[in-house]
C-alpha cells in the first residue's frame, strides 16, 4: 500500500472505505490495459456503493477487452482534509493510482447538491476544474445520470455528457476514444467526433446566448453539432445486462443488499417526479429473467437481503408470481426480502401477509398533498379512502409504525392543503385506535415533508418555487395542527432546496458561482454537517448572479429553456398540457389504463411502452 | 463448536471488528454454506470472532467460532476462494479449546524513525520497561483511569531492527484484564516523548494460554 494512504488511514473514521479489496472488485494487468476510466461517484462510498446504476456502468466497462474502470468516491471531510495536508491526489480504489494519470474520468450524478463534490473531487485529484484549462485527450471528463438532463449549470466543468441509459452508448464512447487515442487525435477533433454518437452533448459545441431581460435568447449549435440531443434508453431490459457478479463491500453501506431491477420507467405520472417522465417508456424485465438474476447475484454475493427496485414496484405486472418465487428462496435460504416503494392504491393485504411471513417491513405512504384537491393538481392519484383502508389492514395485521411523506409548496398549494395533512394523520391515528391488534405497543407515525423543487422535464418545469420563508411559514402552520405524542414530524431544510432548485433550472452562468463556492470551502452539501448556506450566498453575491431568478421566477412557455437541447423523449407540449390540467386540478390516467401519447415511445425508432 | 483461525493482512486490516463478521457472514453463504441462524424477530447468522482487534492492527491468528446449519467438514481454501483480499483462513478446527483458556497473546508493535533510530533508543525503551510501575492513563465508557501496565506484560523484548526501526516484541495479557499492544508505543510516547516515532505498526503473532503454549 502506498504510504502516504498508510499513514493517514489510522486518523480518519471508517477507513476501510478508502482501501478497495472487496469480494468482486475488478483488478487488471496494467499491461493488459489500453484505456483507464476513473468512475467516479460524487458522494460517499456507502452512498455510491448503493447505488445500482455504477455497478451496472462497472461491470459493462470492466467487460471491454483493454479497458480498466475504477471507482471512486468522495473522501468524508476528515480523509479530505488529510489528504490535503499529505498532499495525497484523489486516487481510484482498485489500484489506488491517482485518477489524474486516468485516460477517462466519468462522474454519474443524480443529486443536484453533489455538483460541488464534482468539482472538490477534480480539484483534489489535481484536475484543472475548467475544461477549457484542460487541452489534449488525457483526462477527458464526461458526465451522466439524472442530473445530466439539465448539463448547463456543469457546462463549464464537463467536457462532455451521456444523456440517457448508458449500457450501449458508454461502450461506443470507450471504443471512439480508443480510437482517437491510437491515432492521436486533438481534445477538439475527438469532442466534435463523440458529439456524433447518439445521447452524447458536447456542451461546448453550443453557443448560448442572452437576452436582455437575462433569459436565454437563443442557442446555437456549432462545428456540426446536433440541434437537439436525444436521450438514450435500452429496448429489452431481458437483454439488458445485469450486475450479478457486482462488488460486496466489506464495510456496511446505506443499501447493504442485492438490488434487483423489476423494471424502467413508471406509469404513474405524477407531475413533480422528474424520474417518472425522464425514466419513460415502461419496459419490465420478465419474472423469469428476475429469478435467475436474483439467485445468482445472491449466491454470488451472499447477501441475505434483496430488495425489488423501480420507481413504482406495486406496478410490477408479475410481482405476486415473483414475490411469490421469491418468497420460498428466500425463505428456505433465510434472505429477507423488501419491497419498497408501495402504493396504497394496490398494496394488497394479501402481499402483505407473504411478506410479513418474513419480515415485518415499515408501511410507507407517499401522498404529497393534504387534500384530495391538491394531489389531483399534481396527478397522485390515491385518495384518502385507499390510504385509510390500506392502514386499516395493516393496523389489523399486526403493523403499529406508518411513515409518511408530504411535500409543501406544491403549485396551486393553499394553506388548507397544508392543514389537510394533520387532517390526513389525525384520521390515521382514529384508524389505528379501532383497527390496533394490540393498543400497548402504541402507534409511531413518522410524518416527513420536503421542500417541493421544480425540476426540468416535469409539467412543473416552469413553476416558480416558493421562497424558504414562506416555505417555514407553511412548516409552522403544520406543525401548529399536529396534536399527537404518536407523531414524529421532520421537514427538509429550506436553504438546501432553494439551491436545489437554483442548480436544477440552472444555466451556464451557474458555473462560476459553483467554482468559487467549491474555493471557498462548499462541498457534500447534501450533508447537514457540512452544508453552509452563507457561502452560496457569498458566491451569488461575488458572481453578480441573483438565485431567485432560477427559483423563484415562472418560466415563460415561449421561454427558451437552458436545457431544451436535450431531448428526453417526453414532448414539451404534453408537459405544458399536463400543468394546464394541473391548474385546473384534473388528473392523468396512469398509462397502464390510457396511453396520453407523451411522445416517449417514439425513442430508438420506436420502443413498446409495456405499461 | 468449530473454529476457523485467519489472518487478516494488507488492506483488509481497515475492516471493522463488526464489519468483520458480516465479511464472514457473507463469505459463509458464498462458499454455500448456511449458518446457523439466532432465533427471534430478526434472525442473525451466528460467528462470533475472539478478541476484537483495532482497526488497523495485522494479525496472523484471529480466532472465529461458527456454526452450521447442517454440520459438514468446512477446508480453508472452500472459504478463501470467496474471502476478500487480505483475509485468509488458515486452519478449521472441529472444536475450539474454551475460550476463557486464552490469556495472553504475542505482539509485534514496530517503530519506524523517518530519519533514522534515534541514538540509544532501545536501550532507553528496555529501562523504561524496567521501572517498577508504568502508568498510563486508560480513558474508558467510566472517565479516566490511571492503569499500571507493567503486571500486563508477561515477555518483552525490544530489538532495533535495522536504521529506523525498532520493534518491540511482547507477550500481554489478553483478557481480564487485557493490554492494548498499542499502549506499548503510548507508554514510549509518553515518557520518552523524543523518542515519539513517525509510525507504529502493530501485529498479533499468537495466541497463548497460561502455559504460554499456542491456543487454538
């Protein structure tokens, strides 16, 4: 082991994070290797090691004759600050080699509030952070996951993005840098060549221009790059591969189990859920396909905890035959088996009592809204009937804890809505008192509400966001109307999901707020103990930059969006009559029941939407 | 019941002592073998490894107690194959001796000098263990005590191994009461403060019972 890494190792918390050598991690023969790629998680190794999507990228790159992907995460900030001081350069798990000596460095983002570790972890690895400080091939950094949808605020830092599912484009971008590698090719002819490649935007080859009211006038696609860039998906997920023989790591992590993917996209709908229009079409994978992943990724890993995962698992079209396989598996091979994600419209008693048979997992019900109004406008179509009896049931079963999650400052949201939620809870706890089993144990409701962010590529993409002081005031309403000892209530910070909804709409002017915000000492914001809110507003402030134009303005329907070259799939026009619809508090049927054409099975040439 | 002995070496040593054991529980169900479950709400595969180690402390003879569902003859390279680099299982034991037999283990905690082995320094370390008490201040869950750690130490030996190292070989007490091998290197740090190395690097050679005879 290096020495450097030895000497600090013993003053930091958890080291084992930090070392690699886990059951399944991949290590080459360096002279065996063509092309290094340092992947690298914008967060914590328990969070990044959870997260299914880089097993996937791992192991489909680790595939590739010639090619070694390494991972890497963010370092806490005691293992930052010591690498600081040792002078020790942000460094890839398996072969502990500095990324900076990587060919490829791949970021996956999900959360808007890990673009600062983006850039703490290119500075830490000794990366100029502008990529037009860094010429030539050699540590090319491109990005992708959800967050990419909207590549702008990042525009400065990224050389280049993969938009959309990247099982099939990822190979095709490692083969052309190859490439371009063997023929020595410039940073530029390779960025105009791999801007070619279906999915991939080279934000560079945009030119965006400003109005004078600060909008965007207009953007200009130069050297032959494509007017709009469309997301990438995967026809047949049975095809599709699946991380079975995927890392274990030796330290716990948050979701310390094999995950199994039921399916992609969700029927649902719901117009705040950026995941529900960017994931679409809906394409399962078969029950029989499941099974066989499921037992060999558990006996591969020995995990004794598998997880089915979707946006909306109850939608799983064969989850009781599933479950039902699953269930005798795992119980003759003591495995605990969950599944997440229930909806109280179609949690069915009887799947509960399977598996309750194993485990007694948590109920969990995800409203949003307080009223029935309300969760109309944004499309959650439970109502308070379904979620009363669904309790009623489970109180009966034997079930005494309930978690629920609400949002406030929904669109159209009123302060009755807002009270409509203690309304929601107080009914719950009346249920709980005729249905209890056994009163002794006593009722646990723990109560969440987030801070609702509009996202792009949602009905609500071009809805202003409240501000945190009226988004406290509504905290406050609600707490004032909740009585109840049984109730444990919890609500998002307001400053976090105001920068959330700063860097969601964001453009490009967002890049030097976010360089001199990381100079200045930001980073894992998505963490209480290090988010800092005064030195956001110091960047704001020093940029020249004002975050309530981001947040809390409306979007103009003709108003040229910072991220409309993307393509997702989903045309804007059916966006913009679902916020229509939303206003006048009408629902959308899920796609299962009616197919509202919002354009997403027009991907690849045509794809079934297997709703 | 049967015993796995193991080493624990190279990265591996970062692990956790509980991290450890869902390692094993883990690498149990890889090598296809079901262990034997607690019973209750929330069933655990029962190992159950003897005398935590720090975190990153070698060792060449951990100790972990198992048990099958369906008992069956258990080799080490059934387990190592599935085991995490670093982690080898050296032997398997049908039946452990009884844990309460194991008294004392063998350290070797070694001092590294980046610029050299100051002058007379083993022979100031061999005084220093040589003094009628040694009292260190030992913070535990209860505060702070003062321990003399001198009743501890059944054997030392302190050698310089070469320009800039020194290493001192010791037997300690293992349990009831039991010495840190660390506290070594803190007893030198503490009363021979110019002689505070730039590292410390410990490992646990053995376990011994009274007798000072390997315990397995």
């Amino acid at each position: 082991m290096n020495e450097q890494l030895r000497r600090i190792l013993p003053l930091v918390q958890k080291p084992a994070r930090y070392v690699g050598g886990e059951y399944g991690q991949v290590i080459k023969k360096k002279e065996d290797v063509r092309l290094r790629v340092a992947f690298c998680f914008p967060d914590t190794y328990e969070i990044g090691m959870s997260n299914i999507g880089m097993r996937i990228l791992y192991g489909i790159m680790n595939e590739m004759d010639g090619v070694w992907c390494e991972r890497v995460f963010a370092p806490w900030g005691d293992m930052e600050a010591q690498m600081r001081q040792a002078q020790l350069p942000l460094y890839a798990l398996e072969s502990q080699d500095p990324i900076r000596d990587f060919d490829l460095v791949a970021f996956t983002i999900g959360y808007e509030m890990s673009y600062t570790n983006i850039l703490n972890m290119l500075d830490l690895a000794g990366i100029p952070l502008y990529a037009r400080e860094r010429s030539g091939l050699h540590g090319i950094v491109f990005a992708g996951g959800v967050c990419a949808v909207n590549p702008e605020p990042l525009a400065d830092f990224i050389d280049f993005f993969s938009i959309g599912e990247g099982e099939e484009m990822t190979p095709e971008i490692l083969r052309l840098y190859e490439r371009a590698k063997a023929e020595d090719w410039t940073k530029e002819r390779f960025l105009r060549a791999v801007a070619q490649i279906e999915g991939v935007y080279v934000p560079s080859l945009y030119e965006h221009r400003y109005g004078e009211d600060g909008t965007l006038a207009e953007i200009i696609p130069l050297d032959g790059a494509p007017e709009k860039v469309t997301k990438r998906i995967i026809k047949d997920l049975d095809q599709a591969y699946y991380p079975a023989k995927t890392m274990v790591p030796s330290t716990e992590i948050v979701h310390d189990r094999t995950n199994l993917e039921v399916f992609r996209g969700c029927i649902r709908g719901c117009r705040f859920c950026q995941a529900g229009f960017c994931y679409r079409p809906v394409r399962p994978r078969n029950a029989d396909t499941l099974y066989r992943q499921a037992v060999e990724a558990l006996e591969y890993s020995g995990n004794h905890e598998i997880n089915l995962s979707s946006l909306s698992t109850s939608d799983y079209k064969q989850l009781e035959p599933l479950a039902d396989r699953l269930m005798d598996y795992c119980e003759a091979n003591k495995i605990n088996l969950s599944l997440p994600s229930l909806r109280a419209d179609n949690f069915s008693r009887e799947l509960m009592l399977k598996v309750q048979r194993l485990r007694k997992s948590s109920l969990t019900f995800a409203p949003e809204a307080g009223t029935q109004r309300l969760r109309d406008a944004i499309n959650k179509n439970v109502t308070e009937e379904e979620i009363l009896t669904t309790c009623a049931n489970a109180f009966s079963g034997g079930w005494n804890s309930v978690k629920l999650y609400f949002m406030l400052g929904l669109p159209t949201e009123t302060d009755e809505d807002v009270l409509g939620i203690a309304d929601l809870v107080w009914k719950i706890i009346q249920t709980w008192k005729e249905c209890a089993v056994n009163r002794k144990r006593g009722l646990s409701i723990n109560l969440a509400t987030a801070f609702f962010v509009p996202k792009p590529f949602t009905p609500f993409q071009w809805e202003a966001q409240i501000t945190p002081a009226e988004y406290m005031r509504r905290v406050r309403l609600l707490q004032g109307a909740l009585h109840s000892k049984s109730v444990d209530y919890r609500y998002h910070g307001s400053d976090l999901s105001y920068l959330e909804a700063v860097l969601a709409r964001g453009d490009r002017r967002l890049g030097d707020v976010l360089a001199y915000a990381v100079r200045h000492g930001a980073r894992l914001d998505g963490w209480d103990e290090y988010f800092d809110n005064d030195i956001w507003m110091e960047a704001f402030a020093a940029c020249g930059v004002d975050p309530a134009f981001y947040a809390q303005r409306t979007y103009q329907k003709d108003e040229v969006l910072p991220w409309q070259t993307i393509d997702v799939g989903v045309r804007p026009s059916f966006l913009w009559r679902e916020r229509e619809l939303a206003y006048a508090s009408q629902t959308t049927p899920d796609c299962r029941t009616h197919c509202s054409g919002c354009g997403a099975n027009q991907l690849e040439g045509g794809v079934i939407c297997d709703a | 019941m049967p015993r796995l002995v193991f080493e624990k070496t190279g990265d591996s040593i970062w692990i956790s002592h509980l991290d450890l054991m869902r390692v094993f529980q883990r690498a149990f169900r890889r090598a296809g073998l079901l262990l034997k479950h607690s019973q209750g709400f929330n069933p655990r595969a029962i190992v159950s490894i003897a005398l935590p180690l720090s975190v990153g402390v070698e060792s060449s003879c951990e100790l972990l107690d198992f048990e099958l569902e369906q008992p069956e003859p258990v080799t080490p390279e059934r387990l190592n194959a599935v085991l995490p680099q670093g982690i080898r299982v050296l032997d398997v034991l049908e039946n452990g001796r009884k844990l309460k037999e194991l008294t004392h283990l063998r350290a070797r905690v070694t001092l590294t000098y980046d610029h050299g082995v100051p002058e007379h320094a083993a022979e100031c370390i061999r005084t220093l263990f040589r003094r009628e008490s040694l009292v260190l201040e030992k913070r535990s869950k209860k505060g702070v005590s003062q321990v003399d750690i001198l009743p501890m130490i059944a054997k030392l030996e302190v050698l310089q191994a070469d320009d800039d190292t020194i290493v001192l070989d010791a037997a300690v007490c293992a349990q009831n009461p039991s010495l840190n091998p660390q506290q070594l290197a803190a007893a030198v740090e503490c009363y021979l403060p110019e002689l505070t190395p730039d590292t410390v690097t410990i490992r646990r050679e053995e376990v011994l019972d009274t007798e000072g005879r390997i315990f397995r």
